[in-house]
C-alpha cells in the first residue's frame, strides 16, 4: 500500500561519478524529505551488489582516491580533510591539490547592510602535502572546470554574489595553475554553467551552457582558448540539459527530447536515445552513467558503452515492488493555431479509458522552462501516481514555453505568459473530455511555482475548476519584479513590463492573476514556504486576500523555514494529505 510516508521516505539517486580506472561508480543516495544524504559504490559490472560508503553528497574521484562534502567540508573515508569555517559549495580534487568554492570564514554581519552583505564565494586551494590553503581568485566564483592535465581551470564569476545583477553578467576566464595568470574570455551567456574542458586540431575548448535570451531554452556556447572566439553549437531544435567532459575528444550532452532523453555528441549529433528521463550523466567517453527514469521505474543508476544499451547498476526504491501504479499512457495533440503539443494521462490503477469519466486533475509544471519527461511520476508535490492512487486522472500537460521541443518553443512565452500555453492547457482537457477520459463537472488544476501561477490564471479565466491547487505561486508580476530573488529583468521578460516604467497601464498587470481575482468563484488551497526568495510568500498572502473580499473558498496554510521547495518531512506530508484531502471533497 502506497502512504505519504513510503512517498517522503523513498531513496533517490544523483550525481554519479565514474572511477578513472572506470570500473567503479559512486553516487549520493538522499531520501526526498531532507535527511543525511549517503555516498553509495557500485560495480560497472554489475559484479558486486551495491554498498553505502560513507555519509555525505557530491562525490567526486581523483586519480588515487574519493572525496565528498559532509557538513560543509570535504571528506574522504578517513575523515575530513581540514577545516574552513563557512560552507564549501563545490570542490575539484586534481593531482597535487583540491580546489573548492567558498565564501570568507569571517562570520555574517548582524545587521544586514547591502552595500556590506554581499559576501563573494572564492575560488581556493588546499595542497594535502602541506596543509596550505590559498585564495585563487578573489571574484565571486559561480562554476569552475579542471582541465584534463590539471594544468588550467575554466572559471564562470559574476561582477556580485547576486542572482540579480550576478548571475545576469557572467564572465568566462582560464585561471593556469602553473603560473597563476587569469586570463579572461569575454562576457558569457545568463546564467552560465556546467563548463567542460576539450581538445581538437585547434587546439584547448571550454564548452558551456547559458541562455541567449532571459526567456526560453539554453544554448551550448563553445570558446576556443586560443583566439577566444564563441561559438553557438545547439543543435537545431534541441533542448541541451547538461554537459558532461570526458578524458579526450568533445564533450558528450543531455537533451531534453519531447518526453524522453538524447544523448549527444558535441559537434557529431546523437549517440542514443532513452525512453524516460535522464538527469545525470558521467562518463571517461567509453563507458556513460546516468540517472534513469521511465513511466513505471524510478530513478536508478545505469551505465553501459557509449552508444550501447544501458543496465540498470541501482535497486534504490525496492519498497515500490509490487504496488499497483496507475497506468502511464503518452498524449499527442494540437493546439489551437496548430502547434504540435505532447504530454501524459495516468489513470487510476486497473483503470482504462473505457471505465471513464473520471474526476481530473491537472498538474502543470513549473519553470515555465520544464517538462513532464515519461517518467515515473511520484514525489513529496502532490504527484500523478498519488492522485491516481485516490481514484483521479491526471493529466501532465507540456505548454509552449517548456523544454523538449527546441529554441522557439521555448521562448514563445516572452512576454506572454498565461496566454497561449492557457489555450494549449485546455486544447488538453477538452480532448479527454471529448473522448470520455474526463468529467466536465469534476476538473481540478494544480501546480507549483510557474504551474502555481498558471493556476492563479486559470481560476481566474474560468469556472470550470471545481478545486485549484496553488503552491508556491505569483499572483502578480510587478510585485515579483520588485522582491524576487531574479529580479527585475528577468520577471518582465516573462511578464513583458516593470512598474518603474511609469503610471501604466503596464503588460505585468494584464498578465498577472490578481488582476482577474473578482472573476474568481473556485475553491483555492494556497501552499507557500515562508522563506521563499523565489516567490516570495508576499505572493500568497495578497491572493489570500484578494479571495477573502471577494468571498471565494479558500485556504492559505504556510510552512515555517521553507523555501521555494518543500524540505521537511512533517510538512511534505501534511501537504500530500491536505492535497488529497482537498481534491476528494470538491472533485
């Protein structure tokens, strides 16, 4: 029997790392409600059954040993490698040193001044032979890469420790460990990351991943060290995920695919294709690791030959064995205008289409740059596979403005969130309603974050919704620009304005469900984390509000010390009940 406490308390894989004798892959085991996270080690071979290392997160290999963070600080299986008084964020181990990622040990100021709280994470040095620590870099570091021979670093800094204007203003530079010269590449992409290192006739490239525009999909941006030229290489129509170096030749990448997973070759196109949803990704350019997850499977590590089939090395949920899951099936319709669209139905178990209609929910994903991948849909935000459980159908739509469908899907919705991906959600539903899937007298919606606010708008542009669920969801842009932590830029490029633009009538207004509130007549559950600095919880309070003089049913029920996602045990499982419960009384 499925519970919210299996639900919370289920173990999920991440960050694999492949040995360099590649026989041998370590990777972080955490439950979903946050807990102490484990460093597992499995064989490439499948020889020997999985076993727990140690506790900690983040493991990475050198070519003689492993190392992890535990508490802050770096480990190996003997114990901590040395002391620094402020979070390690990130670390490298390279032959002769560790490099790592962390701000000043001076302790935070009491009072919080701007001008004084801006505290950079440093790029840094530990020699194990001496005990030294050195300060490599003096600039806020955002991302770092070691160079195959470990003779260089490419090095991702922002002017500011701040999303907004930092992370807006990314600069690439080589930082040469043997002389300690940085040299500068020139302005990189928003919010640039994942860098890796490699080599052709021409000579030593760093590859990255940003966005060319604030709105819509990333972009694979190559630099060549030499002449510090950028360049392009996305794939036409692809949805680049990460980027992964490997000991020689280009980098291998993940690609977002319609509901599935892509494996490419930087330059050369795909080297294999995988039904479900990958998210991690390891490999030496011989043999690849990666994180798996199809419509009946949760996640687990698999590895296999570049290009080859993959065997799956991990058993971390086997508690889920032998429950009856609701049936996954794969949608495939248009929109309105036309656009070709795709997305997931799952049923209540031993259910079909036939036994319809049935109450149904839809989910809508957050981002707006996300997707429903085909995988197995279950986690601590009420999922498809919990609702189906309880007797619902689910529906997980992909609208415009998601990954998996390329550059100008993505960046459709600039400055017009809520309009056409509203019509690509109901084009949707009014399908399974046709066909006898769905009760017209029994829809719900529901989302966090992004699909939070397509809630909030949905509520607001009709009343065919019977219950809403609003998690973590912006009611209004302006008050987004003004007090989220991504600032200004890149909220009105989703909303299309900024209240500093003088008296109005401004975009965000038009776009912003506060605006629509008297039109609302659906029963609303608001979830928000009090210390969101995504969406702060100022966005819950003013739709709570707004609903209370109009008079619609509602309820707001705040988390204490969360943020923009739902950490602690107890309160993952209050929301997974309530959501349940208040699905079942209004559907």
């Amino acid at each position: 029997m499925l519970t919210a406490e299996s639900i919370v308390d289920s173990r999920v894989p991440s960050q694999p790392a492949l040995s360099p004798d590649g026989r041998w892959i370590a990777y972080q085991v955490a439950t979903i409600a946050k807990g102490a996270p484990e460093i597992w080690l499995a064989a490439v071979d499948g020889g020997e059954e999985p076993r727990k290392l140690a506790e900690g997160s983040a493991p990475r290999w050198s070519p003689d040993s492993l190392y992890f963070l535990r508490d802050g600080r770096i480990h190996s299986v003997d114990g901590p490698l040395f002391a620094w008084r402020s979070e390690i964020t990130a670390f490298l181990p390279l032959r002769d040193r560790i490099v790592f990622i962390a701000e000043d040990e001076t302790p935070a100021p009491a009072v919080r001044v701007w001008s004084e709280s801006l505290r950079p994470a440093r790029l840094r040095s530990f020699d194990p032979r001496t005990g030294e620590i050195t300060t490599l870099l003096e600039d806020h570091v955002a991302d770092v890469a070691r160079r195959q021979d470990d003779k260089a670093l490419a090095v991702v800094t922002w002017p500011t420790p701040e999303l907004d204007h930092g992370g807006l203003e990314p600069r690439l530079s080589l930082l040469d460990l043997e002389t300690g010269e940085q040299r500068e590449l020139g302005r990189a992409l928003v919010e640039a990351a994942g860098p890796v290192w490699w080599r052709d006739e021409d000579g030593w490239h760093i590859a990255y991943l940003g966005n060319p525009e604030l709105v819509g999909g990333r972009a694979v941006v190559d630099v060549a060290v030499e002449t510090g030229v950028h360049r392009n290489l996305t794939p036409e129509s692809a949805c680049p995920i990460l980027l992964t170096q490997v000991d020689s030749g280009a980098p291998l990448m993940l690609v977002a695919d319609g509901l599935d997973t892509a494996l490419h070759r930087l330059g050369d196109g795909e080297v294999s294709f995988w039904r479900g949803q990958a998210d991690a990704l390891a490999s030496n350019g011989e043999i690849v690791v990666t994180v798996l997850s199809t419509a009946h499977r949760p996640k687990d590590v698999h590895c296999g030959p570049l290009g080859g089939a993959l065997t799956r090395v991990s058993d971390t949920a086997p508690e889920f064995t032998g429950i009856s899951w609701g049936s996954q099936e794969r949608l495939s319709y248009k929109a309105s205008d036309g656009l070709a669209l795709d997305g997931l139905l799952v049923l209540p178990p031993g259910k079909t289409r036939a036994d319809g209609p049935f109450s149904l929910v839809t989910v809508v994903h957050g981002g707006p740059y996300d997707r429903y991948a085909d995988r197995f849909m279950l986690g601590w935000f009420p999922s498809a596979q919990w609702l189906a459980l309880a007797g619902h159908a689910v529906f997980l739509p992909n609208p415009r403005g998601g990954q998996g469908h390329g550059h100008e899907f993505a960046a459709s919705v600039a400055g017009r969130v809520g309009l056409e991906e509203w019509g690509d959600l109901q084009a949707g539903i009014d399908l399974l309603i046709a066909d006898g899937t769905a009760d017209p007298e029994r829809l719900g919606i529901a989302g966090g974050s992004h699909g939070g606010y397509m809630t909030a708008w949905a509520v607001g542009q009709t009343r065919r919704f019977k219950a809403a669920l609003m998690v973590a969801g912006i009611c209004d842009w302006g008050m987004l620009a003004a007090t989220g932590e991504l600032g200004p830029l890149v909220e009105s490029a989703h909303a299309g304005s900024i209240g500093w633009e003088g008296t109005g009538p401004h975009r965000h207004d038009q776009l912003s469900p506060i605006s629509f509130a008297s039109k609302i007549e659906t029963p609303v559950l608001i979830v928000h984390g009090a210390e969101d600095t995504n969406v702060p919880l100022s966005q819950a309070e003013f739709f709570h509000r707004a609903l209370r003089h109009f008079g619609v049913e509602h309820d707001l029920v705040v988390y204490p010390g969360e943020g923009h996602k739902l950490a602690e045990r107890e309160h993952q499982l209050d929301l997974l009940r309530r959501a349940r419960e208040w699905f079942a009384r209004l559907l």
